[in-house]
C-alpha cells in the first residue's frame, strides 16, 4: 500500500516540475513588442475560400463596383497622356544658346529695308502685334521667343518654326528699351487688301515725302481712328514696316487698306474722278502768304472775312533764307503752290463729295511730280490757323483736325448714322 502512494505522490508532482522549467518572457520584452511589430495583418484568410463553400447570401456588389471603381480611376490618367502628348506635339520648339547662329541669320536678314523686301519677310515684337497680324490672316513663319507662355494665347500653325533662346539674346536684336520677350518673323502682308471698316468715310489720305516714322505711325493712327476708306503712301515715304512705325502706329496696318509706294501717274486709278482733292502741305507755312498774287488772295480769302491787305501785313518773310538756297525743284514747287487757291479748313462742305487729303512732311514737302497732277484736279490748299509764333504743325496733328472736322461734318448731317 505504501508503494502506491508513492507512485501516486510522484505522478501529481511531475507536471510540476516541467512547467517550472519553462521559460517565461521578460515582461520588458512584453512591454516593447507592440513598438516594432506591425499591427497590420500581413493577409486575411477568407472562410469561403479556406473552407471550399460559398456564402450565397452576399450579392457581388462590391467586386462590380471595385472595378468600376478601377475603371474611373483609369479615365483621367489616358486624359492626362493625351493631352500631354498634344502638348508635346504643338510645343515643339528648338532650344538655342546665346552663341548659336540661326538667330542672328534670321535676323540680319530682316533688320534692313532691302532685306526685307529681297527676302518677303517682316518682324513684329510684342503679344499685341502679332495677334493683330493672325488676326488678320498673315503667315508666321517664326516665332523667337523666352517663355514657353507666351505662345499659350497665340493660335499658331504646326509649320510655324519655334526657336527657344534666352533673354539676352532677344534683347540684343530688339528695337525696345525692354523686350517683351517675343518676336515673330512674318511674311509680308499685303496690307492692300485689308477691308475697310462698315460706313468708312468717304476720305482718303495720301502721304508725300513723310519720311519721319513717328509722323507716319501717328498718321496712320488718326486715319484709322477716323474711320477713312485708304491710306495710299507715295514713294518717298518711309518703310510702312519699319519697327518704329509699327511701335507708334499700335497694330493700325492690320486696320484698313494701305496702298504703298505707287507713281502719281497711277494715282487717277485709286480715287474717285469727282472727289475733291485738298492739300495740307506742312512744308509750306504761313510765312508764303505775302507771296500770293492778288488774283488768288481775293477769291481764296474772302471766307476769311479779312482784307487781303490787311492779312499781308500780319506775316513777315525769313530773310535769312534766300531762294538761292532753296533747291531748284523745291523751289518750282512752292512757286506753284502759290498758285493754289487756299482755304481754312473749317469753311469747306465735305459732305459733298468724296474727299482726298494730301499730305507732305515738313521737311521736304511735297514731291515736284506731284503739280500736275495737282494742277489737272484743280486742288485747292487748306489751311489751319496758327498763332504768332507757331511755324507749323505736326503732320499727324494736322491731319486729326482735319479728317475728324470732316467726321463731324457728316455725323452733323446724318449720313454716318
């Protein structure tokens, strides 16, 4: 008996011992595990798949719209690619260094006025200009530029070649103080076939010998503004696109029709054989007025309601200047203007009939070919009215009083409206 309760005593005690021997975990370790041991399964068995049945009380919603989901997310990444690749396509330029050539060739070719016309092309800086110019319907043919943005807002054909540089090199060949940063090579527009604007101004402006680029930007400014039928520009004049005369005239080449450089021999063709032909010759100034023959001043004058006599006697000749000095041709040409009828400005009916202004520089005057012209049309010399002391005006200035004096004229009667 005694043998068996020890047996027993043993046995219970056995089990004892081993789970004595087993290692416990330092609860220092406990207490830093969940710090570097990720909380995020690495994977979720699922029962159905584990278990091979099917749960048939879920309905596949969810997987429909997981791929739908799949599906719009890959919709705004293929629009992306497209448009990048549309991008890609229409911005393709040519990236050019300072000291590259291309640029300086393409533009020594374009800085003179025979170059130009040999090579049928034309420059134009600034944003302004060159959306005038498409506008218009002219072909680019490069675009120089700095900014890739620059060219955002312009409509530009696939042929159109683009050449990236830097700034400094645009500012090298640019005509401003500071470049926009844009330059656009244009081949030449004919300018003549520019439309005129809706109940245009039976007027039509004619410059001789102006030969000032900021005279004929200005002029072509206030023809534009005044809303008249044609500019015609004589031989003589100065470049219609040299870069002066773009800055000052302010994009007005795309504006209306622009006859350049024809003879006075084809001068008849362009006009109405009715109009009345008036000439504003800023060269010959008041101080010729002692000059006029009697004849003339008393059938001219007589609007001013002055004595012809009296109106001598306001004017004094420059006796520093002989007629020795004046060239001959010069000289012939204001013998004949003195022969012209002269009027103010203000006394004449324009309404009447078309009218066409001529205008000179103040330096030359107008060309000695154009008296017999002047002579067959039997024109007729405005004048405007200067204070004691002012020699003459502005072409420009002199032409905006004069044109919108006709302007007024016409809306005063009706016929504009």
């Amino acid at each position: 008996m005694t043998m068996i309760f020890l047996n027993i005593v043993r046995n219970a005690v056995q089990p004892t011992r081993h789970a004595r021997a087993v290692n416990t975990v330092d609860s220092c370790v406990t207490r830093t595990y969940a710090r570097w041991v990720s909380r995020k399964p690495i994977a979720i068995v699922n029962e159905d798949e584990l278990f091979d049945c099917e749960d048939t009380t879920r309905s596949p919603v969810c997987r429909e719209r997981t791929s739908a989901r799949k599906s719009k997310k890959k919709k705004p990444q293929e629009k992306k690619t497209e448009e990048t690749e549309n991008t890609r396509k229409k911005n393709l330029f040519m990236k050019l260094k300072e000291t590259d050539k291309i640029v300086s060739s393409l533009m020594t070719n374009l800085k003179s006025r025979k170059r130009r016309e040999k090579n049928d092309e034309i420059i134009l800086e600034g944003q302004r200009l060159i959306k005038d110019a498409l506008k218009s319907g002219a072909t680019p043919n490069a675009m120089i530029f700095n900014d890739l943005s620059d060219l955002a807002t312009l409509e530009l054909p696939e042929e159109v070649k683009l050449y990236k540089v830097p700034y400094n090199t645009i500012q090298l060949w640019s005509t401003l103080t500071t470049s926009p940063g844009l330059l656009g090579i244009f081949k030449t527009p004919d300018v003549q076939k520019n439309k005129p604007i809706e109940n245009a101004l039976p007027l039509t402006v004619i410059c001789d010998n102006i030969r000032e680029p900021g005279n004929l930007g200005s002029i072509m400014r206030s023809v534009a503004a005044v809303g008249c039928e044609k500019l015609i520009l004589m031989k003589g004049c100065v470049d219609l696109w040299d870069p002066k005369v773009l800055r000052s005239a302010a994009g007005t080449h795309f504006q209306l029709p622009i006859y350049a450089f024809p003879t006075w021999d084809e001068i008849p063709s362009l006009i109405s054989e009715e109009s009345h032909i008036f000439v504003a010759d800023s060269n010959f100034g008041d101080e010729f007025l002692p000059r006029y023959s009697p004849e003339i001043l008393e059938s001219s004058l007589q609007i001013f309601d002055i004595d012809p006599e009296d109106l001598k006697t306001k004017f004094t000749l420059d006796s520093n200047q002989s007629e020795e000095t004046i060239p001959r041709n010069k000289y012939l040409m204001k013998q004949f203007m003195l022969k012209l009828p002269i009027i103010p400005y203000y006394s004449i009916d324009y309404t009447r009939k078309e009218s066409v202004i001529i205008l000179s520089g103040e330096t030359e005057g107008l060309n000695f070919n154009s008296s017999k012209f002047l002579k067959e049309r039997k024109s007729i010399r405005i004048n405007i009215p200067l204070a004691k002391g002012v020699d003459s005006l502005n072409a420009g200035v002199a032409l905006g009083i004069v044109s919108f004096e006709i302007k007024r004229q016409f809306l005063k009667k009706g016929s504009l409206l």
